[in-house]
C-alpha cells in the first residue's frame, strides 16, 4: 500500500471534519458543469463522495457514474445507489482500466485528487483515451507554499505550470483557472493538525522532532495557503 492510501485510509472516518477546502474545490467544480445532464460519469479519486453530493445538489443528472478510489475505506463511505458502481482501483497503475465497468465515458470528473499522479503525461494520457470530455480540480505546488518555504522542502505536489503543460498535449482545447485559498487557525498546533488529518501531505522529506519544532515556532502566518488549478479539457 502506498503511503498516500494509508494515509487516507486512517484517517477516512474523520475525513468529512477535516476536509473544509476540499469541499469548496468540489462545488467550484461540479458548478462549472456545461451540461444539467450526462451520460456516464467517471470520477477519479472520489473519496466519500463530494461530486456525487455536488451534482445532486446541483441538479446535475446522470446515467451511471464509476466511483473510483484506492482506498476501501472512502469507498465503504461513498453514496450507494443503482446508478453508482463502486471500483476499488488506482489511477497510477496501468491497468486500473481493466477493472473499469466501461471504455469510454461521456464525462470525467477528479476533485482534488490527481495531484497524487505518479506521472502526469501517463495519467492524462490515459485518461484522454477514456472520454472526450472533463473537468479536473487539481491541487497545486502552491499549496503550504510559506510552510515550505520555512521548511525548506519541496512541495511533494507539481506546479501548476507542469500540469498546463502535460495536459495540453492531451487534449485538443483547454481551459485553466487557477484560485487560491486560505485557512485560518487559532494555533500552529491546531495547523499541524489539520494538515496531518487532512490526507495533504505537508512534504516528502520526512522532519524530525527538532526540525518541526523549530518549523511550529518559526511560521509566520496564522492561516495555510492552499492553490488548485481548475481545468476544463476536450477532445473533438
Ligand atoms: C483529497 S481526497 C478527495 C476526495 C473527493 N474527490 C473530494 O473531493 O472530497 C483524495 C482522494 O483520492 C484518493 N486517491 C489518492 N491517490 C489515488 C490513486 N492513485 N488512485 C485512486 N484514488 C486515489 C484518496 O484515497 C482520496 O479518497
């Protein structure tokens, strides 16, 4: 199991309390939507199911919709209906296709999810072969930017320059919007967390006691910074 699908897994239970800038994401996405009606829906990385309460609020109608997720435990938790099929895979392996109840989709959806990619020319590849048609939320290496910075780590996500550049190969006609959000906190203990229970990783380098004491001391904002890139693709 990777370190991203434990991380969601133990904490998938409490996700729904610690996942307040995921479910903006969410709505901004599903109230993109061009259509008030699809056909089949494919929505990769679907966790406990923010789309699918999106679309409904919305009045968004479906077919079928594949809920997709590498994680048992979100899927135990997702909606259940006739319309709904759940499938337990995961997007970074190159058969997570075959276990798919269908080829082609009239619709893609993915919030906050393909950050987790393990190669973006692989995925949106991929992904471009199985519908014509989607609407990506992706978070983006602005996201714990000042946190990074005072760590001095990397953000273990991509930039938002790399994922215009990947997708553009894809896809025939695409359309980028990039919001950046913030989250304020009481503490810097309270912060740490939240980014712990939130499943965002904070870094892939791993800190060690005194680094995140001195990280707890020495950050210089009372609220996290959070950036998504928004897209809209097609291929016609
Ligand atoms: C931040 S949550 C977002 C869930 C939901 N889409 C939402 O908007 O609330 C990310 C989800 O992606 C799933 N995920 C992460 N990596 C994945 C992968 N490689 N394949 C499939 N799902 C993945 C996680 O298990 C988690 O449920």
């Amino acid at each position: 199991m990777s370190k991203v699908i434990k991380e969601f897994s133990r904490f998938a239970h409490q996700y729904n309390q610690h996942n307040e800038i995921q479910v903006q994401v969410a709505k901004t996405l599903v109230s993109k939507l061009s259509e008030k009606t699809y056909g089949s829906i494919l929505d990769l990385g679907c966790g406990s199911g923010a789309v699918v309460k999106n679309l409904q609020e919305m009045n968004c109608t479906y077919t079928t919709l594949t809920a997709l997720d590498s994680s048992q435990a979100m899927l135990d938790i997702h909606p259940y209906s006739e319309k709904i099929t759940k499938v337990c895979g995961d997007f970074n392996s190159v058969n997570f296709i075959e276990a798919l109840p269908q080829t082609q989709y009239d619709l893609l959806l993915s919030s906050s999810a393909l950050q987790w990619s393990t190669d973006l020319d692989r995925t949106f590849s991929l992904l471009a072969n199985l519908s014509q048609n989607a609407y990506f939320a992706i978070f983006t290496s602005g996201t714990f930017k000042t946190l990074h910075e005072v760590a001095r780590v990397n953000s273990p996500i991509y930039s938002a320059e790399s994922i215009e550049e990947s997708m553009e190969k894809y896809y025939g006609e695409v359309n980028f919007a990039l919001h950046t959000y913030t989250l304020a906190f009481d503490s810097v203990r309270e912060m740490f967390r939240y980014i712990k229970k939130s499943g965002v990783s904070a870094g892939e380098k791993k800190l060690g006691f005194k680094e995140t004491k001195h990280l707890m001391e020495s950050y210089p904002l009372d609220h996290l910074e959070f950036e998504v890139l928004f897209v809209e693709a097609k291929n016609m």
